[in-house]
C-alpha cells in the first residue's frame, strides 16, 4: 500500500549503479531507509528530490524494519540557502548529527519539529550560531543535563547571582564564587529566552555578537562536560568557525 511519510533527508548512499538508499528522519516513524531505483539516472524525477537535507512529503511503500521503496517526493523545502553555503551546511550537518543522537536516546516529536524549524530559520538567513544554540539549548532537557537558570548551582541560593560556569554546571552566587569567568550577567536572561521560545516565532535576532559568543562558547563547552556527546560534525563547525 502506498503511504505518505513526511521527513527529511539526512543521508544519501549510492546503490549500484543507478541507485540510492536514502535516510529518512520522518515525523512519525524515525529514521527509515528507502531505495529510489534508478534516482541517479539523468532523466529520473527522482533525481532532483533525494539530496541530503531534502525535505518534503516522501510517497513510499513502506516496509517496517526493512527498505521501503519511494515512488515519489513532494517537496516542502529544499533549504536552497543551506545548500548554497558550505558554512550553513556545516551547521545544518551538525544538528541533523545532534538531533539523530538525541532521538536515540528519546522519542518525542517535539524534538523533530524543534529541528524542522530551526533548518528553515537557518534557511531563511537568521543568525546559524544563535538559531544552533537555541535547538542545543531545548535539547538539554531530553538529555537529562537540563540548565539549571534559576538559583545557584552550588547551593541553591536564588540572590546574588554573579556569574554562570560551564565547569560548575550553571548559575553562581557571590557567596560560592571562586575565580571562574565573569559573563554579563543578561546572558542569563537570554539564555532563558532561548529555552522558552517557539523556533517558528523568530523573526529577527537583536543581540549583541560578543554576547552571541561567550552564549555558543558557553553552550559548547557545557555539551562537552556533561551530555557525554562527541560529534565530529561539531569539531569540524569549531574548525571552520574559528571558534
Ligand atoms: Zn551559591
């Protein structure tokens, strides 16, 4: 029977000589593999629809557990601007890596919609780091390493908050302060915004690029000590952003 799946594309292997096996993370069903015969001839129509990073409405016969077979694509979004820039691409690689290792560990469509609408906001031309560190951001909850915005991390006191700590795993109050980086403090604000805030609502970015900094340099470095994640696609975006 012919079902329709949406998703997006997030790996491409050729098949044989004419063929693809395409990965396919889709809204309801995780990532499935489908075979499009013959997608690598030239004169297919399935040619121009089974890149990486296509996004559409996959018209398949669908195999549980084994490869199902496309028939054809509608497509919702090509991401024309993420495939035009070799950095956008790279932050693009990067949260496809992310997001397929979280659903890994968790299954919730919130997850996959949060992706969906950062790729079309990093398509639309907003700010890639700041769109990247608000997904890194909501994704902490289903890791289980949630920031922890409110009170001291050390000893819950909710005042005199003078700094946050990668290393110290969140807020810290003048009373548990040590020597570690002073940040402004409305980094605190924003990073909250980052977590409350619905991808798809963002229309512009009004933030200051040294803030958008230590926010991803803080990010970064708080992804490595505790969510136990190690993605290449992130060393090579470190690499090329001259983080
Ligand atoms: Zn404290």
């Amino acid at each position: 029977m012919l079902d329709e799946v949406e998703g997006i594309i997030i790996k491409v292997i050729p098949y044989g000589e004419t063929s693809k096996i395409i990965n396919v993370l889709t809204k309801d069903r995780g990532v499935i593999g489908i075979i499009c015969k013959g997608a690598m001839g030239l004169k297919s129509k399935l040619r121009s629809v089974t890149d990486n990073l296509d996004y559409g409405i996959f018209n398949i016969y669908y195999k549980k557990d084994k490869l199902s077979t496309l028939v054809s694509v509608d497509i919702i979004n090509p991401f024309k601007k993420i495939k035009s820039d070799i950095l956008l691409i790279s932050y693009a690689t990067y949260i496809t890596d992310l997001v397929s290792q979280v659903l890994k560990q968790v299954n919730d469509n919130n997850i996959y919609d949060d992706y969906i609408k950062a790729l079309i906001k990093i398509d639309e031309g907003l700010n890639p780091i700041v769109i990247t560190n608000i997904l890194e951001t909501k994704l902490l909850d289903y890791l289980g390493v949630s920031l922890n915005l409110t009170s001291c991390n050390i000893c819950g006191n909710k005042k005199d908050i003078v700094t946050l700590s990668s290393e110290k795993g969140g807020l810290i109050c003048k009373n548990c302060y040590k020597d570690e980086k002073i940040l402004p403090i409305e980094i605190i604000k924003i990073l909250n915004m980052y977590y409350l805030v619905d991808i798809s609502s963002i229309n512009e970015i009004k933030i200051k690029d040294s803030i958008i900094n230590e926010i991803n340099l803080f990010l970064t470095s708080y992804y490595d000590d505790y969510t136990g994640l190690y993605l290449k696609s992130k060393d090579f975006l470190k690499k090329i952003s001259k983080l």
